[in-house]
C-alpha cells in the first residue's frame, strides 16, 4: 500500500481483514494525509491540516463498521451542527434532529424536511448506493432514483424551487458549495442534499484531539489485525517496493504516472491518465486566537462549523468567478471553530479557528485580506483577536501532501465524465492487473469517508482469490 491517509488505511484495513499480508509506506512522518493535526501556528494549538469536520466519516458504511472507539476515537457533536450568518445580525442554524430544525427554519421548514427525511431516514441504504461507483447498479434503486431528481440539478434551481426564504437557500447554497462547482452547475446540488441528509442522520462531528485521532485508530486497528506502517519513506518508483501481489496507491494520476515504468502500463491507459483534470483549490488560514469569534450573531458560537458567504447570490457569485480561474472580492469561506467545544486543542482560554475558500487550482494569489474581511463581516472584531496564523497556499498544500495537486482538495474535477469514469472506464483498476488506484481521484471522490480504498480493496481481493 501507498499513502498512510484515509483511503489507504481502509484498503489496508480490508485486506489485512482478509488475512493478508499487508505493508503501508507513508512519505510523510506522521500518518494520516489530509487527516493529521499539526501544531501549525504556535505551541500548544493544536490544528487540522485538511479536514476538521467529519459528517461523511461518521456516516461512511465502513468506518462505522469498525471498532475505532476502542482505540481513542471520540466524536463530539456542538449544539448546532452549522451555523450560517446573514447581513442584518441573524444566522440560521441547522439543528441535527430533523424536527427542531424543521421549527427552526420557520416558513421553509417544511420544505426543508420534505427534501431531507427520506434521505436521512435512510441514510445507511443511501450510502451504499452513493458512497460507490456511480456506474455500478444501484442496491436500493428506488431510493436513489429519488435523490437523483434533485441531485443531477444545479443548487440554484433546488433552492429556488424548494424554499420561499433568502435565508433557507442561503442555508443550501453553503451546503451545496462543498462541491467546488458553480451552483448554476448539474450535480452542485448533490453535495446540499448529501450533506444535508447526513447532517440529520449522524450530525457533524469533530474527533476530540483533531482529525489525526481518526487516523491514528484506523492504523491502531490495522496494526491489530496484523498489518505494518513504515513512515518516512518516500516511494518514487514501483520498483522501491518489496515484492508482493497487489499493490495499492493512495494517490493520483499524475503521481501515478511518475510511480510507474512505461512497461507496467499501457501507452492508452497512461493517455488517459494524462487527461484525468484537477479541481480547484482551497487558500486556507489557520488562527491561534486569544479568545472565541465575536460573532454578530451568538447563534454561531453554537455551532463547531460556520458557513460565510452571505445569501445564495453572494455564495453563487464566488463559486462562479472560481471556475472562471477568478478570485472573488468576497469568497465563500468554510470556518470550523472545534475549541469552543474541545478545549484541548489549545492553552486554557485560548483556541482556534480554521478557514479556507476556494480558488483556481494552481493559484499564486494571496487571499488573505478578502478571506479576513468575509469573516470581519460577521464577526466584527475578529482580526483583534488573532495571535498567530499559519497561511497554507496551493502550492503549500501540496507541498505537504502530495494527493493535493495544485491545491485540489478533492482529488479531481467534479465534471460529469470525471463523475462517471474517475479516473477512468476501470476506475481502481489500471491497465496493470497487480495495480491498483484507491485514492480519492476513484469513485466516490473526495470526502474523508474510505470508501474509495475499501471498494479498491474489496476488487482487489476478488481478482487475487481468482
């Protein structure tokens, strides 16, 4: 196995599960890929280098399969699961139990549950559908036949045609800009029901200690089934590996390409690679605070995740200068603030905050001012609260997790052929039949959620045993 993150923890996990013999090489000396807490600005804050927030590791079908509590994972779940603030003072918050939040949302809360209940009721029989190949054939296929009449549409049309209020499709509009699509986009409006679905189903937890707690108990429990991890070591050929039967790769296409000897691969498989596009990328800033977000409204302090980006409008205008490899004067920014309710992550009193917003992939421009200036707009008196900052751009990113190409989070571009065929028609296979992709470039993309490695290795195994 190649790369010690999400995805190939939970391939090696499978195959160790199997009774194989299984060894993971991470380049990097700690474990985990976009999953390690770091102490990134000043001793004793303790940050998330890439995801913070964790809906879709809760809800992923095989992490909630395996005993991760018995190795130290605790999920703590804040008040509210998202706030979203708005210019006049309000924020509207979304609560995890669907009837309050249904209350909550006032005119359009019954809207709002028409849309979500059937997804959140069944969320387990969903996941499996969603969380696999979008080709394969679907397990519950009324049920996803349900989804999908939102789900292939743009967020805009879903917004406008389900809720009456500025603020409830503001509320999705945030929800749906997960996706790094342009919400006028086919599929933007996947990513709002998923997320919101699943924030009904299982809430939006933070593992207590960071992210890096999630990493630790999956190569806890990997190295309890028998499996070994060896940091540090840098794979920059195929050929560094010990001999074995499959291999796994933890990376992207383009890693790939450099990992590989033109003879493992064929010239019309590694074409295809070649073609496989990278997504945009996120500019992100992570704060050392000396005391909590003075948000305009309080409602926010109730929530670990906040949403900054103003009305649908606003949010659609920044995702739309985005993927016209623009910068928007006032971008969308995704904010977790985790010490309002897991005060180990900082000194006594202090805390932390993280933030990102996304811009074209590649990009060298410095989005500092515009990303502090969203959060000043509603939580007037932040910058006064900042002690240190640790700014990470795409080019940082990637320099500290190779997977991030130019900045993508997401393993790759969300368009529609990527959607079907990512990275192509064999998606975890390669032209190699000892060969194998289980990153997030396969199907179901990005997400910390190991579905990508656990379907990569469940093939895997199957062609072995044959």
């Amino acid at each position: 196995m190649i790369g010690a993150g999400p995805n190939g923890l939970a391939a090696a996990i499978v195959l160790a599960q199997a009774g194989l013999d299984v060894e993971v090489f991470e380049a990097e000396p700690t474990i985990g890929g976009a999953t390690r807490t770091m102490e990134l600005t000043l001793p004793g804050f303790h940050h998330d280098f890439g995801s913070a927030v964790h809906p879709m590791a809760v809800g992923s079908p095989f992490f909630s399969s395996l005993p991760l509590e018995n190795y130290g994972l605790e999920w703590i779940y804040s008040p509210a699961t998202l706030a979203h603030p708005l210019d006049d003072g309000s924020a509207v918050t979304l609560d995890r139990n669907l009837t309050l939040a249904e209350s909550a949302l006032g005119e359009d809360g019954p809207a709002w549950r028409r849309l979500m209940q059937p997804f959140a009721t069944h969320w387990p029989q969903l996941a499996e559908d969603i969380l696999r190949p979008a080709i394969a054939i679907p397990k519950h296929p009324f049920l996803l036949a349900r989804f999908g009449l939102n789900a292939l549409l743009p967020a805009t049309t879903v917004a406008h045609r389900h809720f009456r209020t500025e603020s409830v499709r503001a509320l999705f509009a945030g929800l749906a800009a997960h996706s790094f699509l342009r919400l006028d986009q086919p599929l933007s409006a996947s990513f709002g029901l998923v997320l919101g679905a699943v924030a009904h189903a299982v809430g939006w937890p933070i593992p207590r200690g960071g992210a890096q707690s999630l990493a630790n108990a999956l190569a806890a429990h990997l190295i309890h089934l028998g499996g070994r991890i060896i940091t540090s070591t840098r794979i920059t050929s195929l050929s560094d590996l010990p001999a074995c039967d499959i291999t796994l790769c933890d990376i992207t296409p383009r890693q790939l390409l450099a990992l590989a000897p033109k003879l493992r691969l064929t010239d019309a498989y590694r074409d295809k690679l070649t073609a496989y596009k990278y997504g945009p990328a996120a500019f992100k800033v992570d704060y050392a605070l000396a005391s909590p977000l003075p948000w305009n409204a309080p409602a926010c302090s109730r929530a670990a995740t906040v949403h900054i980006g103003g009305s649908l409008a606003d949010i659609a205008a920044s995702e739309s200068a985005m993927s016209h490899d623009q910068h928007a004067e006032r971008p969308f920014v995704l904010l977790a603030q985790p010490t309002l309710f897991d005060p180990t992550r900082a000194p006594t009193g202090k805390h932390i905050a993280w933030a990102y917003c996304h811009v074209p992939n590649g990009s060298t421009e410095s989005m500092l001012d515009r990303l502090e200036s969203q959060i000043e707009r509603f939580a007037t008196g932040f910058r006064a609260c900042i002690l240190a900052r640790h700014i990470s751009s795409p080019s940082t990113l990637e320099s500290m997790d190779a997977n991030l190409i130019g900045g993508d989070i997401s393993g790759g571009a969300m368009n529609l052929r990527q959607f079907l065929f990512r990275p192509t028609r064999g998606q975890y296979r390669t032209s190699a039949p000892d060969i194998y992709l289980c990153s997030s470039s396969t199907p179901p993309g990005g997400g910390v959620h190991g579905m990508c490695g656990a379907n990569a290795a469940r093939i895997a195994l199957r062609n072995l045993r044959r």
